[in-house]
C-alpha cells in the first residue's frame, strides 16, 4: 500500500477480494486486539480466545476471493468470532457430554462384567460342590433347591422318611457352607 492516506474498511475488504495481502495484513492489524479481547471476555480463556481469532483470520484469507460482504468489516468480524464462540461451547458441551456418558457405560460395564464373572465362578463352584456331595445326599439336596419340592414331596419320592429328607438337606448344606466359605471369601477380594 503505497498511499500516505489510510484506506477505510471498505477499500481493504475490496482489496481483499483481489487477493491482496497487504488489505488483509492491515484488517489483520486493526481488529485482531480487540476481536482477542472480546473473545476472552466471552471464553474466559486466552488461549481459546487466540485459536478462534486465528480461525476466523485464517478462514477470511482463504476465502478472500470468494468472500462477499454486506456490512460492515468490524461487524463481520465480530459476527464470525461470536459464531466461533458459540460453536467451540457447543463442540465442548457434547464433547464433555460424551465423555461423562462413556465414563458412565465403561463404570456400569465393568460393574456388569465383573458380576456375571463373579457369578459364573460361584455358580460353578456350587455345581461342583454339589457334585462331590454323596449320591443320596445329592439327590435329596438337588430334588429340594433345584426342583423346589417340600420335605414331604422328597420323602414320599424316595421312600423315605421325612426326619431323613431334613437331615440330608441339613448335612448338604452345611457341607456347601464350609466348602464355599473359603471360595467366597476368595472371590470377593
């Protein structure tokens, strides 16, 4: 820009549109400071307010052939910058949103997992214990907690008498509880 007179808003911006670097280089000196400054008041945060700025100066000099403006430069300017701002919240709410969410589903999955392993283990550990019990024993013991049927019902079943259904059921028990107590404990640390 050889001229002593300084070129208003208007005269740059239509330079601008020719691809001139020195009109872009001058709108750069005028309104970054103050578009920087608005931008932290808003962002409460420098270097955001220095990445959005530089944004919207990169993108007006790439686009400065194609650039059509229909107010001022400054309210452009501004205008483009708010919209940055806007935009930059929004991307970070969601960001932030789905990352509370993914810590939430990783928590809960990891809870799930570890249950269903838990419950696996112990549930395997019972079947075998129960396996091990004497065959009698485990017939009594599997006709009550796995077939659900009453004392009476498992007497009259195998013929025998219900003080003997009672006493099996009470030494397979007992028996499991000793067994699985070690596991248990095991298992919970």
């Amino acid at each position: 820009m050889a001229t002593q007179s300084t070129p208003s808003d208007q005269e740059l911006v239509d330079l601008l549109k020719s691809g001139n670097h020195a009109a872009f280089t001058e709108l750069y000196k005028r309104y970054w400071a103050v578009l920087f400054h608005h931008a932290r008041k808003m962002l409460q945060d420098e270097d955001a307010a220095v990445d959005i700025v530089q944004d919207v100066f990169t993108t007006i000099w790439i686009k400065s052939t194609e650039i059509n403006i229909n107010i001022s430069i400054k309210a452009y300017l501004y205008a483009a910058v708010r919209n940055r701002i806007v935009s930059s919240i929004r991307h970070s709410k969601v960001h932030e949103s789905y990352l509370d969410s993914l810590v939430t589903i990783i928590e809960k999955g990891e809870m799930v997992t570890d249950e269903q392993v838990r419950y696996r283990e112990l549930s395997a550990q019972v079947e075998m214990e129960i396996s091990k019990l004497p065959p009698k024993m485990r017939e009594v013991f599997e006709l009550s907690r796995k077939d659900g049927l009453s004392h009476s019902q498992i007497a009259q079943e195998l013929n025998i008498a219900d003080e003997t259904v009672k006493k099996q059921i009470y030494k397979a028990m007992k028996t499991l509880r000793l067994k699985l107590d070690a596991f248990l404990f095991t298992l919970l640390l």
